[in-house]
C-alpha cells in the first residue's frame, strides 16, 4: 500500500503544495511545529533517507535547500532549520521549519492547528519565492 506522502503526490489526498518538480515535491506539514513548516519528499517511495541513492539523495537535499531559500524569503525568520526523523511516515522526507529560537524545532512540543486559509496564504507567499 503507498504511503500517505505518496498518496499525496498522486493527488489522492490534498495538500498545500509550495513546489515539484518531475523527482520531489514539497508541501505544508499539516501540524506544523512553526508556521511554514514544510515537507520535502523524492516522488519516488523508500522508507529511510539513506537507503535513497547517491544521486536521488543529492537531488533531494538539492532541491530542499531551493525549497529553504523561498522558506526563508517568504516567511520572517533568523535562518531556516533542517530535520529528518522520518519515523512517523514510511516515506523519506526533510522537515523544513523556519526558526527564531532553536526551540522552535521541537518536535516534541503541541503542534499547531491553523486555519486554511491562513495555510494557503503561507503556501502561496513560499511558492511565489520559488525559483
């Protein structure tokens, strides 16, 4: 059975997507952590990041740095931090989350709950940064 990222890729299920391309797509965590935190996932399905071949690797974090750049463009914030967990969903992704303080990359923590149209406002500020 696909993944729910993959499902998500297929256009089964919806999302507040802030760049693809033809090997990776990037999207709005549901329960950020921070507003605009943001999934970076290769298209192609492997569960574990370093079971991703050198090249598919190198193009995903590739692409997750131009994801970051538009992150940071469009959301105010000090830098932009990067996660991989990767334990709640069987599929690789990176977790870009734009930070303040260093706490704001805690997990752990309540996630947030925003209202839709204030994601699809973040969604479309980073998608009109990305190049």
């Amino acid at each position: 059975m696909a993944s729910i990222f993959s499902r998500i890729v297929a256009g089964e299920i919806p999302s507040y997507k802030v760049a693809e391309d033809e090997k990776y797509y990037a999207f709005l965590d549901i329960n950020p952590v921070a507003p605009g935190h943001t999934l970076v996932i290769p298209k192609h399905e492997v569960d574990y990041i370093f079971d991703l071949d050198n090249e598919e690797y190198a193009g995903l974090m590739a692409f997750a740095k131009r994801v970051a750049v538009a992150l940071k463009e469009a959301m105010p914030c000090v830098k932009v931090g990067v996660a991989v967990l990767g334990l709640e969903v069987p599929h690789a992704h990176v977790h870009l989350v734009p930070l303040q303080k260093e706490n704001d990359m805690n997990f752990f923590r309540e996630k947030l709950s925003l209202p839709a149209e204030q994601m699809q406002e973040i969604c479309d500020k980073i998608s009109a940064k990305f190049k």
